[in-house]
C-alpha cells in the first residue's frame, strides 16, 4: 500500500517546528520514521502533515553537564551506541543500544524517537525509568522537564501534549567509583521486539558491599517498570545469588503483566524475575570486576 497524501515541511528551528503543531493537530513528527512510515504505508496512521526535524542543529549531539548526559531527540542511535561518552558515563545505555532493533534501523532510528513513540518492549525507555531519567519537552510556552516515570502512561501512549516536542533526554550520571552494569533481553528472534527485558545498574563501596542498585524492567509490562522494592532491599547487602533472588521474586510477583498474544502471562512474569536476576548478577559481577577509577 501507499500512504495517504500529506503536506511536508522542514522547520528551521524548534520554535517552528511548535508553531506548526500548534497549527495542525494531525500533523506528526518525523525524524527516524522507522515506525511512522511503515505506519503510514499501511494506512494505521494517515497524518496531514509531515514536520522533518532531522537538520535543526539543537535536536543533535551528546553533551556531558555533569549530573547527567543530555541526548539531542534526533541524534541517531547509533551515533549515541558508539559514543566514548556514553560508554564511560552511561554505560546501561550503551549496553541496552545493541539491543535495540537491527543495525539498519539503529542507522535511522533516533533516541528521541524511541522515547516519544513509548513502545512497552523498547530498550532505551526502560533504560531511561531504571535510571530515572528526564525528558525534555518544547511548547509555545517554552521549555520543561518530565520525570520519565510521568512521561510513560501506558502503551505507545505519553505526556506529550499537542504543540509539544521533545528536544532532549537526559540520562543521570551515577557519582560512583565502582559501577556495573547488567543488561537481558529474550525475544522470538534476535532483534524483535522483546518478551521480557531487564536492565540494572548498582554500586558497589570497597568491601564489595552494594551502595546503591537500579532495577527495571520492560517488555511484559505497559510501560517500563522501575522495582524500587528491589533497590530498598538490597541496598546495604552483598548482593549473593541468594538476596537478589528473593528480592527479585517478591517485587517481580506484584507486577500487571500485559497480556500478549507470543507468550503466557505467567511466562513473562517468570521471565520477568529470571532476566532480573541475571541482570543484577552480571551488573555484580562487572562493579566487582572494575578498578574503582570512575567512569
């Protein structure tokens, strides 16, 4: 198929990129289009107007401000997975990014496209909730910031309001010496969308003892999930095999699990608390690994 007719424009900045959502409430985005175009080919989405937002300068980069690594919205995702800043400051996201979808979509896809279309089995927002990351949104009125547990409401659904656009994402810097981080997924196939996937992150102080921990999950849930009660148990502990599985196993059990037509509710569930696991074990095993030089 072919997609509807629509109008193109190309805003030279993000002030006009706002003006025209403001103008036309089915106009739509585009940067990637790794999803909107496949969409529109099949006539699932039929917007009136295609705002490209690929060469307005501020949209691009990675940048270090200190408490966290801000991400322009159109940078490209590969970009952002071979970036050195990205590796030494955020490396949960640069372990997550070779997960996310196959080289030739990485190649288009950008990291604000990942965020703003809110897939549930998307690997870049679930690094973002279990690092509680921001999002950074323009409208008429000006710039703000969202809590990145505020910005997910449920499937493919988000805070953005018309006229809005995000212009960043920002990612906290851990202020840790010794860092590790985790990352499993499972899918049909290798690069298909996920089942399960978990993502942690923790810190570890001299004598191995666990200062701080992150824990998420996404794929079986309708929006990232951030196990908090995992992080209150475990903080202060050893992290054994044995803490992190009943840890896990408790906060796993509470979980609304999306139902979904490739797998059981109870499988994804277990998955769940298996991949939690073997996340946290692996974050572990790498903070104990390290030199204790920071990122």
């Amino acid at each position: 198929m072919k997609a509807a007719p629509f109008e193109y424009v190309r805003p030279g900045s993000v002030d006009e990129v706002c003006v025209c959502l403001s103008a036309d409430p089915d106009a739509a985005i585009i940067a990637g289009g790794q999803t909107l175009v496949p969409m529109m080919a099949m006539r699932l989405a039929r917007p009136s107007r295609l705002i490209d937002i690929t060469r307005i300068p501020e949209l691009h980069g990675i940048r270090d401000d200190g408490a966290a690594i801000a991400i322009g919205a159109v940078t490209r995702q590969a970009t952002a997975a071979h970036d050195d800043l990205i590796a030494r400051k955020v490396s949960l996201l640069a372990a997550a990014l070779p997960w996310v979808g196959h080289a030739a979509t990485r190649n288009r896809g950008t990291v604000g496209g990942s965020v703003a279309n809110a897939d549930p089995a998307a690997e870049i927002p679930l690094v973002l909730v279990t690092l509680r990351g921001h999002v950074v949104l323009r409208d008429s009125a000006g710039p703000r910031t969202l809590a990145s547990q505020d910005f997910f409401l449920g499937p493919m659904m988000t805070a953005l309001t018309p006229g809005c656009c995000i212009t960043e994402v920002r990612f906290p810097v851990w202020e840790h010496a010794r860092i590790g981080v985790g990352f499993q997924e499972v899918s049909a196939r290798q690069g298909d969308f996920a089942l399960v996937s978990a993502a942690a992150q923790v810190a570890l102080d001299q004598a191995g003892r666990c200062t701080a921990c992150a824990l998420g999950v996404g794929g079986a849930t309708a929006v990232p999930q951030r196990l908090d009660a995992v992080s209150r148990v475990l903080t202060g502990s050893h992290l054994t095999d044995v803490e992190i599985g009943a840890a896990v196993r408790a906060a796993t059990g509470s979980l609304e699990i999306m139902s979904s037509p490739h797998a059981s509710d109870d499988y994804r569930r277990r998955a769940a608390a298996t991949l939690g696991r073997r996340a946290l074990a692996q974050a572990r095993d790498a903070a104990l690994a390290s030199t204790g030089r920071h990122q």
